[in-house]
C-alpha cells in the first residue's frame, strides 16, 4: 500500500541534505525538503500530470541533487 510513498521518502531524504552513504542528518533540511516536494506534488496534481511524470521528476532531481553534491573528488 505504501509503494507510492518509497520514492518520496528517499526524495525527501536526499534533497535534505542528508548522505546516501550514510552520514548526519540535517533536520531544517529535511522539513524544507519535505515542504518542498509537498509543494511539487501538489503542483503537478493541479496541472494534471500523470503519475509517471511524478516518478521521472522526482528520480532526476534525486540524481541531480547527488551529482550536486558528490563534491570534488581527491586525487593520491
């Protein structure tokens, strides 16, 4: 029942701030985070996005918000 959520979640979690291999979370984040895909969600509902569409926009800004913040990546 709670598959529609999955995504979502991870969403939330990521665009937070928090890391994906594992690290501290940052609380003020998570909630703008969550406000901020609460707003998106609600958007496209309004315009009549199909559900799909929905699912591809929250994956590309999950790897968008990763590549984002992958940072520099140090040399030996």
């Amino acid at each position: 029942m709670g598959d529609d959520f999955l995504l979502a979640s991870i969403a939330v979690v990521v665009i937070g701030g928090t890391s994906v291999a594992g690290g501290k979370a940052n609380v003020p984040g998570i909630w703008g985070a969550a406000l901020f895909m609460y707003l998106l969600v609600t958007m496209l509902n309004i315009f009549g996005a199909s559900p799909g569409v929905r699912l591809i926009l929250t994956g590309v800004m999950i790897i968008s918000v990763i590549t984002l913040a992958g940072g520099e990546k140090t040399t030996r």
